[in-house]
C-alpha cells in the first residue's frame, strides 16, 4: 500500500465519521480541515486524524495493534461519497475554500474555549470553522 492509499483511506475514514450526514461542501471543509491540519503542522494525514484527542470518533477507533475496531468501519453510499471526496481534496481537484481552516465544531454545543482566539472563516451545514490569527 502506498502513502498515498494510506493517506486516502484515513482522510475518507474522517470525512465519514466526521460529516457524512452534512452536504457535500461540509464534507469537503473538514477534509480540507484535515489536510490544512496535515500541511501545518507537517505531519502525514494518518497522523493528524488519529493524533490523541483531535477528531473524538478516532479517540477509540484501534485497537492495541493499530488496526480500525470493527464498529468504526465504514459502509453504504455516504462511505464512496468520502472516498471521492478525499481522493479530490488529497488530489487538488477541489481548492480549499474555509480559508485555511484548522479546526472546526459543531454548533449544537457550547463554543469551546480555543474558539475565542481564532478567527472564524467558515460554517457549512452543523460545523462553524476556524483558524488561527496570523
């Protein structure tokens, strides 16, 4: 498997978990989240999406050897709907429109406490997206 591959089945396995109940330009802003994430802090997108405490559906979704925990595997239309949006996003298909947006949550809860210093670039369908000052 390439890096590739690898890269597109952990960002399509965020986009799933994440946003596929959202429109497809919601499920592209937190792809694009995920990448900008990845760009930032140079790390590989693997990485960034099962970093400790960054998207809470990854937080318990291996298991002591690293693999994906049954119950967090992806199915139906909403998973080839991820897959082909992360292929485009991971491919430059789409151009990144939340204005570089690193971090995202949903507006059914409370505005977390990082929120108040950043700036707010996005908010597609549930999820009000954010970026830091520069």
């Amino acid at each position: 498997m390439t890096g590739f591959d690898l890269a597109l089945i952990c960002l399509s396995l965020n986009v799933w978990h994440e946003s596929r109940s959202e429109s497809l330009a919601g499920q592209y802003a937190v792809a694009f989240v995920t990448i900008n994430r990845a760009k930032e802090s140079h790390a590989d997108i693997c990485d960034v999406v099962f970093k400790d405490k960054q998207f809470s559906w990854a937080n318990h979704a291996l298991d002591n050897h690293g693999k994906l925990l049954p119950k967090y595997m992806p199915h139906g239309v909403e998973w080839q709907t991820a897959r082909t949006i992360a292929r485009n996003t991971i491919s430059n298909i789409h151009l990144d429109f939340t204005g570089g947006a690193t971090y995202y949550y949903a507006d059914y809860i409370a505005k977390p406490s990082w929120a108040k210093n950043m700036i707010q670039t996005a908010h597609y369908g549930h999820h009000i997206f954010y970026r830091e000052v520069r």
